[in-house]
C-alpha cells in the first residue's frame, strides 16, 4: 500500500520538478534536496524525511514536459518516489527509466493527498475511494530497466549472466 503525498495537475515541467537555477548541482547525490524546491512545504517534508520511500506522487498529463534535464528525474529518484501520471512527456520518461524511478501510466487515474493506493501491474486500486482504474503497462524491455535499478545495473546484470553462462 502506498500513499499519495503530492497530487498535481496538468504539464508539469521538469522546471517545477528541479528548478533551473540548480542545474550547477548534477550529482544524483545532491540533486534530491532541490526536488519541487517551489513548493517549500512538500520540499521540506521531503528533506526532513517525513516523506517515506514508495510514496506516491499523482499527476495528470504531459507529466516532465519542457527540458530534457535528467536531474528531474533523479531528484525523484533520490526520495524513491513513485510517480503516476495520465501520461508522461516522451523525455522524462526515457530519463526516468534509465534511472530506475519507478513510473505508472494510469490514464484515468483520480486520487487525492492522502489517499491510500494499490499499484498492481494491472491495475490501481484507490483503497480509499474503492475505485479501480486500469495501468497501462510499460513494455517489458522499459519495465526490466526499472526494476533493475536502471540501464547501468541493467547492463552490468546482463553482462554478468552473459559472463556466467560462458564459463559453464
């Protein structure tokens, strides 16, 4: 079961996500503190760790439109967020995936703050509604990238079996 800590709306841009005025900061270490840095209430809570991993962010569409800057991703990553959008700018997603951070297609998603979600590969159930509402599945190859941690630990993990299997 996971929480809805955020819930936004439409064309939320990498720009609300990391604020430009951070792009000195690209270490994926330090990105993290500057994550929805305009919104001082939920970026406090995040810092402070009030914010637990696994919780969830809900938007609507065209979610990490505008600039192709990773950070955006990785801020998230950095809190362990999961994500769920009606849909997702093309970029963001691929920078998303790369990392590992955990995303959710739910065109027809409706949540609130606070409510209580079951992420299912299928499926998400709004256990405090009792509504259902249909995921629409990253291909399998995307999905294998993120729950291996990202492209870099997706590699190393097919270039280790791939040595393994050699020496039998």
């Amino acid at each position: 079961m996971a929480k809805v800590v955020l819930k936004l709306g439409d064309d939320i841009s990498t720009d609300i996500i990391y604020p430009g005025r951070y792009m000195a900061t690209v270490l994926p270490s330090e990105t993290p503190q500057y994550a929805f840095a305009d919104l001082p209430e939920f970026n406090s809570k995040l810092k402070a760790g009030q914010i637990p991993a696994g919780s969830v962010v809900v938007a609507g569409k065209n979610f990490g439109c505008g600039s192709s800057r990773e950070q955006a991703a990785s801020t998230l990553k950095g809190y362990e967020l999961v994500i769920v959008a009606r849909n997702f700018a093309r970029i963001f997603m691929q920078n998303a995936i790369n990392l590992g951070l955990r995303l959710v297609v739910c065109p027809g998603i409706e949540a609130e703050e606070g409510d209580e979600l079951e992420i299912l590969p299928d499926k998400i159930i709004n256990k405090t509604s009792g509504r259902e509402f249909k995921v629409e599945p990253l291909p399998k190859a995307r999905q294998a990238i993120i729950d291996a941690g990202g492209l870099i630990a997706y590699t190393r993990q097919r270039l280790l079996a791939r040595a393994g299997s050699k020496k039998k």
